[in-house]
C-alpha cells in the first residue's frame, strides 16, 4: 500500500511538472494549466452552437448594435493576448437572465436581461471586458486544473486512511469535500472574478471606454443580487469588495484610457 500511495505522488508530480505553468496577460500571475487549450477551444465551439440552436437569439437592432460595437473594439485591444480568436457576439433573448459569458475561442453572448444594467456602451464594455478577460486569463482551464488536482488529492486522502473503519473513512472524506469546496475551490474563484475585474477594466479602458463607469456599473449590478449567499459561500465577490478593488486598479485603468 506504501508503494502505491508513493507511486501516486510520483504521478501527481511528473504531471505538474510536465504541465509548467503559464503567465496571465496584464496581470503577470503565473497559472497552472492540465487542459489542453486547442481541446476546451473545440469543446466550446461545439457547446456554443449548441446553444444557438436551443436559445432563443434576439433580433432586436439596437442590444445587437450595440454589442456588436462594443466586442470589435475590445477584441481589436485584445487581439494580442488572443490571436487566434474566431470572434462572435450573440445577444440571446431572455429578460430575466442579468448576465453574459465569453468562451475560448471567442465566443461572447450577453443575455436581454443585462441591459437592464448596462446602459451605456461603457458600462457593456465593463460586461465585454470582463468575461473576455476570464477567457485570456484560462480561468476555465485553471477550474477544471483544480478539479483534477482536488480529486487527486481525494484519492491520496483515501490512500492514507485504508486503516481507519469504513464509517470514519466516510466522515474524513465528506469533511476533505467540504473543505475543497470551502476552502479551495470557491476562494479560487472569487480570485478569478477580481483578476478578471482588474484585466477587463484595462481592455476596456484602452479600447477607449472610461473605466469608471466599472462602479457604477457593478452598483447596480450588487442591488440586483437581493438574497445572495454570503461572500464566504459564493463564486463572486461583494459588490463592497468589488467596488473596493476597482478602484485600487483605478489609476491605472485611466492611465491606460488616457495613453490610448
């Protein structure tokens, strides 16, 4: 059983060296990523033609107009750190939906619903910014990274405790759950959300929209999210500690807006 338990961690090892890691644009944080980006590129190609086919996409000339407008500008600043983007910009129509998403590749829809809170082209290019920001930075590719490596290390824990009963085990392994959840997984997240706060901001602002329309935008956004769960337990920052962090990037968002 030593053997094996030894065996894995070598594994785990040889895996997360053969990897490496990767810089984020703007931000300069390294990352680790196991998912080929050529595979989740394909994959959300498939998945978003899916979509197209199952949503309902709106025809409404001034929310398509006005994305349109807004994404070519910040893809051509973007272009760069995505150079081999096939860009698309869907307005799907649903009210109710206050959201948006960007996946790899280039894919970027908005929802009818966020321009309940998006009332400027600033304020969509805070929206634009920010989801294409996750996709430059592979936050999704650093998601399913971590999911590998927390079942990795559910596997190692279950190595460790073959002495123990098979209700302790149990126990040990629901409490390792949580704790990934918790601890980990979710934190994580929230650490993608501020980065991409802080790299859309800077897209934006160079591709000449005022940053600060980022507060409030996000403002209203935060009145909006009437019964959501504490801080602790959610994939998003407060609107407190988003604004807050905002405006620490601030002065160098304007900074880009201004050189532009």
């Amino acid at each position: 059983m030593k053997k094996q338990f030894c065996s894995l961690v070598l594994f785990c090892g040889v895996l997360l060296w053969l990897a490496g890691c990767t810089t984020v644009p703007q931000t300069g944080r390294s990352a680790l990523h196991l998912v080929p980006a050529e595979q989740l590129t394909s994959m959300a190609a498939t998945q978003f033609g899916q979509m197209k086919q199952e949503t309902p996409i709106s025809r409404d000339p001034t929310y398509n107009a006005m994305l349109r407008r807004v994404g070519e500008r910040i893809a051509y600043v973007v272009g760069p750190d995505l150079p081999n983007a096939q860009w698309e910009f869907v307005v799907f129509e649903d009210d109710e939906q206050i959201n948006a998403f960007a996946m790899p590749g280039g894919k970027v829809a908005v929802y009818t619903g966020i321009f309940q809170v998006a009332q400027s082209d600033a304020d969509l290019a805070i929206v634009v910014g920010h989801e294409i920001a996750h996709v430059v930075a592979q936050h999704g590719n650093e998601r399913m990274t971590q999911q590998l490596l927390a079942a990795g290390g559910a596997l190692l824990l279950q190595f460790g405790t073959q002495e123990m009963d098979s209700g302790d085990q149990q126990l040990l392994m629901a409490a390792y759950g949580a704790g990934a959840t918790v601890g980990v997984m979710l934190p994580y997240s929230r650490h993608h959300e501020c980065e991409a706060d802080e790299i859309g901001l800077l897209y934006a602002a160079k591709a000449g929209y005022d940053p600060r329309a980022a507060v409030g935008f996000w403002e209203r956004m935060a009145a909006q999210s009437n019964g959501a769960p504490p801080e602790f337990l959610s994939t998003h920052p407060s609107g407190v500690t988003r604004i807050r962090k905002l405006n620490e990037i601030m002065p160098r968002a304007l900074q880009a807006y201004q050189n532009r």
